[in-house]
C-alpha cells in the first residue's frame, strides 16, 4: 500500500485498507471503517437539519390503517 497514493487523493477506506491499517497500527478490525461511518453521519446530519425532526416515525398502527386493517392493536395476526 504505497503511502503516496493516500496522500495524492482522498478515498473512502476500503475493507482491505481497515484490514492492513489496523493490523499495522495494533487496532480492532474494522476501527477506520467505524471512524469513516461516523464522520459520514455527521455530516449528513448537519447537512440534513431540520428537515430530519419533521420526519415522522413508522408506525405499525397507521400501516393497518392504510390496509384498511382494523384490529386492535396487540391482537393475533392471520
């Protein structure tokens, strides 16, 4: 993995880049691929503001409600 390549461009990390950086610096598998997932929901979570609070949770009941599927909640499905 020569050094230059990483210096030249910026690339998301690859499974076998975590593999070898983790291995040469001691680390958990799987730490760099952790590190760059965080940073990627970070930043979508910036970039997305308020637009996620306005999302509303899934809910099984409006699901049935949809179907037009009115059994009480709880109850046995077919």
């Amino acid at each position: 993995m020569p050094h230059q390549r990483h210096r030249q461009r910026a690339e998301a990390i690859t499974a076998d880049n975590d593999l070898r950086l983790c291995r040469f610096f001691g680390l958990s598998e799987g730490f760099w691929l952790r590190m760059q997932s965080s940073h990627y929901l970070r930043v979508a979570h910036r970039q997305l503001g308020d637009t996620l609070s306005q999302i509303q949770p899934w809910r099984q009941e409006v699901l049935n409600e949809v179907r037009g599927d009115v059994r009480e909640p709880g109850a046995p499905q077919n």
